[in-house]
C-alpha cells in the first residue's frame, strides 16, 4: 500500500515559499563554503568581490535558508524570504550609494551590487507577492 505525505501549508508559507528557501538556502551556503576554498583571503569568485566577512555572511544567510525550508515544514520560508528581501535591497542601496563603506567592509563590486538587486527583488516577490496571508 502507497503512502502519502502531505505537505504543511500554513499562512507564513507555501510550496514555492519553502522550494525557494532550501534552495537559496542551499546555493548561499555552498557559495560561502567555496569562496574561502576557490578564493583565499581576499579577491574575486568569478566576477564578485569577496572576503572573508562577505562569505561568512553567505554561510549564515545560506544556513538560515536551510533551516526556514526545513522546519515545521517550511513554516518560517516565507518570513526567510521577506527578511532576506528587505535586507538584501538595503545592501544593494548602501552598494550603490556608499561604494567605498561596502567595498571596505565587504569586499562588493559593481557586480555583487547588480546580483544583490535581483535577488532583493526574487526574494520580495516570493515574500510578499506569494505570501497566502
């Protein structure tokens, strides 16, 4: 006899809300586990700017998404995604705005600026716009 599993929607999250999150989650991990390994101290993955501080941030953010996706059946996803939204677009502004301060403190380049801007805006989209509240 096939048994079934049933997927937890509750009003913080959905299917795609949670999807989003493990998957984010994942790849901000392995990004901030690689960047130490791939790059060193200080100096570029890719094309973005990286530092020790930035790939910490990476690994925490990544984690956070792991744990959102994966808890109470992904309960806490959508929240992930409208925090990581909001502070995703205000790092994209200090990006853009104050170059030098985000430079110095996180190693970001103009690169890193254009990828933070359409992740904000995944991630509101996926927060807000596809929030069941």
């Amino acid at each position: 006899m096939a048994t079934e599993t049933a997927t937890v929607q509750t009003p913080e999250s959905n299917g795609i809300q949670t999807t989003a999150a493990i998957v984010f989650g994942g790849v901000l991990a392995l990004v901030g586990v690689l960047g130490p390994a791939l790059g060193g101290a200080n100096g570029e993955l890719v094309v973005f700017g990286r530092n020790y501080l930035h790939d910490v941030v990476h690994l925490g953010s990544g984690l956070a998404g792991l744990a959102a996706g994966y808890a109470a059946g992904g309960k806490y996803a959508g929240t992930y995604s409208k925090v990581l939204g909001v502070t995703y677009l205000l790092v994209t502004v200090i990006g853009f705005v104050a170059t030098g301060f985000a430079a110095s403190l996180l190693n970001i380049n103009f690169a890193d600026n254009l990828l933070h801007l359409v992740l904000a805006l995944a991630f509101l989209v996926i927060g807000f716009g596809l929030s069941q509240d």
